[in-house]
C-alpha cells in the first residue's frame, strides 16, 4: 500500500512517441504562456485533442509557486515530442477553416 494513488506510468508517458531505442523521444519547446490566465490549459486540451502529448514545466520557482499559491508566477512552458512539434505549431495558429457555413449570414 506504500504506493497508493500514485501510477508507475502516466497517460502523458503512454502516448509520447518511443525512439528506436524504446526511449521517450526528446522533448521541445512549443510555447511559454502566461501565469494569469488558463492559457497553458486551453492549449494542452486542444494538443490533447488531436493527439498530441504535452508537458508543462515551470520556469525558475515557478513549480514553488504553483504548489504554494496556486499559480506560478513565471508561467508555464509547454513541451511537445520533437516529430509533432511543427503540427503543434500549426495548431497554436488557429486559422480556421472556411467551411461555407457563415455565406449568407
């Protein structure tokens, strides 16, 4: 019972992409994002959506401040495996589509 609540693997470290080594692939940065707003998990919903792992680190004491205050108070950096980094990019631009749904309105 020393290890309840805890999981030996996350959702996060079942869906990073493996190298042929059967290692997690390297992690790069996508975007910093702001410590006043739910920026950082808007965007991680929406990379989750279309299947895209994320990880959210906290520059300087900001993981203190997460803990202590409930925000950092230096933000959140986002990580994404290096080969979904330019579709996560892509992503992060939100141009929309234009299905014909807004003609005539």
């Amino acid at each position: 019972m020393s290890n309840w609540g805890l999981h030996k693997h996350g959702e996060n470290h079942d869906a990073w992409p493996r190298t042929a080594g059967d290692s997690p692939e390297e992690a790069a940065f996508l975007v910093h994002c702001s410590p006043l707003d739910m920026e950082a998990d808007m965007v991680r919903s929406m990379l989750k959506a279309f299947g895209i792992p994320s990880v959210l680190r906290y520059p300087g004491d900001g993981a203190f401040g997460k803990v202590m205050l409930g925000l950092s108070g230096s933000g959140a950096d986002i990580y994404v495996p290096a080969s979904m980094l330019a579709d996560a990019k892509e992503l992060l631009k939100g141009e929309p589509e234009d299905d014909g749904l807004q003609e005539g309105i």
